[in-house]
C-alpha cells in the first residue's frame, strides 16, 4: 500500500478524505491510489493519495476547488 501511482503523491490525513480526494480525482478522470504515508502522526498514520505527476497541477486545482487541505505534496522534484 505505499507504492506510488506515476511518482507523485498527497499526504491527506485520514483514509476517509483520501477516499473523498479519491472520488474528486475520479471525477475529472485522473487516475489515483490511496496510500499510506512513510509519515506518521501522534494520532495514528496518515493517509494519503498518489497519481501521475503529468496530472500534479491538475490534482492541486481540483483539491484547492474542493477545499480539501493536503499536510505535504510529494512531487517528482522532492522524491
């Protein structure tokens, strides 16, 4: 579950709005994959999604339109 989908990725937080960011990527036909962050919080782990980085403005469009924070962006620059 932590292998990357094309790269790039977003650390979310919880499953359920990595499930919702999921469903938003979907909706504007971009492929994506809920992972689970390297990253670790006090509250338990954190969840995220990845997808082609050719898609990474697109993906930072559509969660900014959504209103859905992202803790950390894993791009294809800081990988």
């Amino acid at each position: 579950m932590t292998e990357r989908h094309g790269g790039c990725s977003a650390e979310i937080g919880s499953v359920t709005q990595a499930m919702r960011v999921q469903d938003a990527l979907a909706s504007a036909a971009i492929p994506s994959k809920i992972i689970k962050s390297q990253s670790s919080s006090r509250h338990g782990c954190i969840y995220g999604v990845s997808f082609s980085c050719s898609q990474e403005r697109n993906v930072r469009a559509i969660l900014e339109a959504s209103r859905i924070p992202v803790r950390h962006w894993n791009t294809g620059e800081n990988l």
